[in-house]
C-alpha cells in the first residue's frame, strides 16, 4: 500500500474535494491552525501514486500498515437520473441491464480521482440532460467540456445524440473517460485531451456541459459562445453557490440568457438559451 499526499492552503479545500470527489480512498484533513490542510489518496501501486504526482506535485510513500477506516468502503449503490438512466458502480453491465431493462444502463466504476455521477454537479447535469433529450430531435450535437469520467458524454449518446466530442485537460481522466466509453459499448463518441483554452475548434454543438470551475467557466465563457448553435442550450455546473452571481453575469454579458439554476448543498448548476 501506497499514499500520496499534499499540503495545501485551506481556501482551495473545495478544489480538492471536486477533484477527489467519489474515491473511496482520498482523505482530506485539516491541520491545527486551520490554515493548511493534508490531502491524501492511497494507492495500491507506487505508480498510481506517482501518476498523482505528476499531476498535483506532492509526495509518495510507503504506507506499512493500512488505514482501513481512513479509506472507507467503495460505494456500490446505482444512480436513478429521472426515469430514463441507471449509474452504476458495478463492472458487470450485462446484470445490471437485467435489474432496469427500461431504463439505458451506464456502468462507471470508481477510479482514481474520479467519481460516479453521484456528485451534485454530474447529476444535476444529468438530469438536465435527460430533459433537454426530450425537447429536440434525435441527432442532436453534444460537447461535453471537463468530460471527467466521461458519464455525461456517454449518457448524451443513449439518449439520442448524434455527434459528441468530449475532452478534458486531465491525461488520467481522458484515459479513464475512453475505458468507460468502451464499457458501455457506446460508438461515435470522441475524447481527446485538450485545453479549452487553446482547443481549435470550427464546429457548433446543440448542447455544451461545462462542469468546471467557476474561475474557469467565466474565462472560457466567450469561446463557449463561439461554439454554440443559435438555438443551442448551455449547462454549466461546477459552481459554488457564492460564484454563482459572477459566473451568470459573465453568461449575460456573452450572450446568454438564463433559465434558471439548482442549487444542491454548496453547489450551483444553471442552464442557459442563447440571447435572441
């Protein structure tokens, strides 16, 4: 057993949380003082710490004796996302199809550093996605930006899109996100490693899902506009709830008009029309 770990400064505990949110194994702790906390995520390699690592800095090392209560039982309970999916944590689809026949069946195993589609941010945007499915065509253009694990962009396929892109600026979560694809035996479904910030990008999508920071989301608002339809719908999640005036302001000013939002705990999920 291995763990990685890292001091930070407590202001960015909602970032870590976000980042590690539905790993059994991540532990944040705060450290007397209350000025720093101590992230930690045990490994069973060395290399899955060190693959951390490289993306987080910090440390790993040698844990001698395991800490069983500090990592906690995986979770195994599915996801109902309105009456049209089923999120599973199990690895065996073909039983969890036989348990929701009506009902499309999308099996996300916990893995490092990703979670489920049971965090407020993903299943809001689930749930908005399955509503917004029911309002246009079959065939609709999907992107799903900070694609994570890849739940939203495997969901907007069976539940009729057509073209979907999904990328995400995390190489891991690429890696993982093109694993579950292939899990899923969902075709047509491209995911690339890219930075929205510098993504070429020529074409129009019906439908974008930026689940991101809020800092991110309000930077990368007037491109997101320049890859919108004119009648397209925009879901932006990853909020916390005292951004949320900010980052709709920022959609305002870009040409967005807001629907309306959901707030779950701490966190903010709106939806938008683009401006007539």
């Amino acid at each position: 057993m291995w763990i990685w770990s890292k001091l930070s400064a407590v202001k960015w505990i909602d970032a870590w949380e976000e980042r590690f949110y539905g790993n059994p194994n991540s532990v944040i702790s705060e450290i007397k003082g209350g000025k720093t906390i101590r992230v930690e995520v045990y490994c069973e390699t060395e290399m899955e710490g060190q693959e951390i690592q490289v993306q987080f800095g910090g440390s790993v090392r040698e844990l001698k004796s395991k800490n069983w209560a500090a990592m906690g039982p995986a979770n195994t309970t599915s996801i109902m996302i309105r009456d049209r999916l089923v999120i599973s944590p199990l690895v065996d689809r073909e039983a969890v199809l036989k348990d929701y026949p009506d009902r499309h069946v999308i099996v996300i195993p916990a893995e490092m550093a990703f979670g489920t589609g049971d965090h407020p941010t993903t299943a809001t945007c689930l749930r908005l996605l399955v509503d917004r499915s029911r309002e246009i065509e079959k065939g609709w253009s999907f992107l799903d930006l900070g694609t994570g694990s890849g739940v939203l962009a495997i969901a907007g396929k069976m539940l009729g899109a057509g073209m979907v892109k999904a990328f995400d600026f995390d190489a891991k979560a690429v890696e993982v996100a093109s694993l579950n694809v292939e899990r899923n035996d969902v075709d047509n479904l491209e995911v690339f490693e890219a930075d929205v910030f510098k993504w070429k990008n020529r074409e129009k999508f019906d439908v974008i899902v930026a689940n991101l920071f809020s800092t991110v989301l309000i930077e990368a608002l007037p491109l997101i506009k320049k890859w919108i339809h004119p009648q397209g719908r925009l879901i932006l999640s990853g909020i916390l709830y005292e951004q949320r005036d900010e980052v709709c302001a920022t959609a305002k000013g870009c040409g967005f008009d807001l629907l309306g939002h959901k707030k779950i705990g701490k966190w903010v999920t709106a939806q938008f029309d683009v401006s007539s």
